[in-house]
C-alpha cells in the first residue's frame, strides 16, 4: 500500500491536453490569491523562477521570503501556500514523475526538501534564456514532433535547475554506500510510512539486515531508522491537524494507529505538546 494523502486540498494536474507539462511566465497581478494562500498539496513538481519582485511562502510550517532571482521547488505532497507577494514576474513549471528524465527525479529525491535558492546572474541569465526556449516550444503545438521536443526541452532546464541545487549542497560529490541506502531507505519510506513502522520491514526491502541500516542511518544522519519513521509519521501528523478538520482520533486511525493513546504519547514526546494544543496554535 503507497501513501495516499487526503484530508487536505490536492490539486491534480490542471490541464490533461498538456499530457503532464506546463510552463508558463506570468505576473503577479494574475495570480489567483485567494487560492494560493490557502494551503493545499500537489500531485505534480512544481518549480518556481522569479525573476523579479518577491514572496513569501510557507511550506510544511516553515515560511521562506524569497527574492529575485530565485528558484523555489515544491516536491509532490508538501504542503503549501502563498502568504504575500510583492509586484514581480515569474516562471511556473509543473511536470509530473512520468514526464522527468529519472536521473534527475532521483536526485530531486535526495535534495527534497529544499529551501529556495538565490541565483547568481550567471546562472539566472541561463536559465533565463532556456525558459524563453521552453515557453516558445510550450506554445508551438503545430510542430511535428511536438511532445518529445517539449518533454526534453523541459527536461533540459529542470537539469539546469537541479544542477544549481547540487552546486549549492555537499551532494555534487558521489555519495557513498550508506548514503545511497539511506537515499533508497527514505524513498521507500515515503510510500509506506503509513502502513509500516518497523524497520525490520525497510531491512528487508532493501536486502540488508536491520542493524547495518541502523549504522547507515547513524552514519549519514546522526539518527536511527526509527527516528526517520516516527519523523515522517510525525510530518505527516502536523499537516493534518493544521490543515484539515478530522479529529485527532481520525488522524490517528488513518496514519495506522488504532491505540489513539499511544499515537497521542508519541505526538507529544516528539513535540513536546499535545496534538490539539498544536493544533490550536497553528490557528493562533
């Protein structure tokens, strides 16, 4: 069974002609506000260039202020929304797994979740200039071969963009055995976090023994396996109580816990207040 969020707004890709791809430059004056500030999910990439002005976003309880230029990725799922916007111009990019060259959807894995990254003119200035060549592609949809040539112009630029991610991080370098098990280990998890907890499970799954998992996790993170599933669940838990209505009893039950006091105990060690007292301060 695979994580199937609900509970809060998902938004599904908005336009099936344009078969998993969009990108569009726009303004701040078209945007539509009262949508975007109410904090909703994604089932697609979303990548944002602004290339004038500024924002400010919140994304799973963090707020970031973004200035020009900048690129900001929201990955699958993450909860999200726009909280204000100073006049500027921008580039949207929605793409879906099927349509992302794997080599860079791997490693969109690895830098998820990022914070929004300033670019340097150099780099903005390339971007900018295969932006115009995938906008311009976007809008031919008379031209042979139309699809593909989207698909691997879009490609091209989302390349770019990782690429700044990469040179910005330590993960331009390649990464050792314990941080591709811990890669795969977090990828895996992500899909079955809700339905298994033990970390016997991901052991198995990733055709290793329980214990060297357990000195992976140590080794790359500082943190044991366990630590990594009860902070996903825990995630998971806060986006929830903030942004949907279900009881803390209904929230339990659908994150796998049928014990509601235990899941109640271990929201609270792990943030040190109860689950409806955050819930009433992420409304303060």
């Amino acid at each position: 069974m695979s994580f199937k969020p609900q509970f809060i707004p998902l938004n599904t890709f908005p336009d099936v002609e344009s078969k998993g791809i969009i990108i569009e430059r726009s303004s701040v004056e078209n945007l539509e506000l009262d949508r975007i500030k109410k904090a909703h999910r994604d089932n697609y990439h979303l990548f944002f260039i602004l290339e004038q002005g500024s924002g400010i976003f919140e994304i799973d309880f963090r707020q970031y202020t973004i200035v020009s230029p900048s690129i900001l990725y929201i990955q699958p799922y993450q909860v999200h929304r726009g909280i204000s916007f100073k006049e500027g111009i921008f580039t949207v990019i929605l793409i879906n797994d099927e349509n992302l060259n794997t080599e860079y959807l791997d490693l969109l894995k690895k830098i998820a979740p990022a914070d929004p990254l300033p670019l340097q003119t150099e780099n903005f200035d390339v971007l900018s200039d295969t932006v115009a060549i995938c906008i311009k592609m976007y809008k031919d949809y008379e031209r042979k071969l139309y699809y593909p040539i989207l698909k691997n112009s879009c490609n091209a630029l989302i390349g770019l963009i990782v690429s700044n991610f990469l040179t910005d991080s330590d993960q331009i370098k390649s990464p050792n055995r314990s941080e591709v098990i811990m890669s795969n280990f977090k990828s895996l998890l992500e899909d079955q976090f809700i339905v298994q907890k033990n970390p016997k499970f991901y052991a198995e799954q990733l055709n290793i023994s329980t214990s060297y998992l357990n000195e992976c996790a140590k080794k790359v993170t500082g943190k044991t396996v366990s630590y990594h599933i009860q902070e996903r669940i825990i995630l998971e838990s806060k986006r929830l109580l903030s942004h949907s209505s279900k009881s803390v009893k209904e929230i339990a039950n659908y994150l796998g816990y049928e014990d509601y006091s235990y899941f109640s105990r271990l929201f609270s060690k792990s943030t040190g207040m109860t689950a409806l007292t955050f819930r009433k301060k992420s409304f303060e």
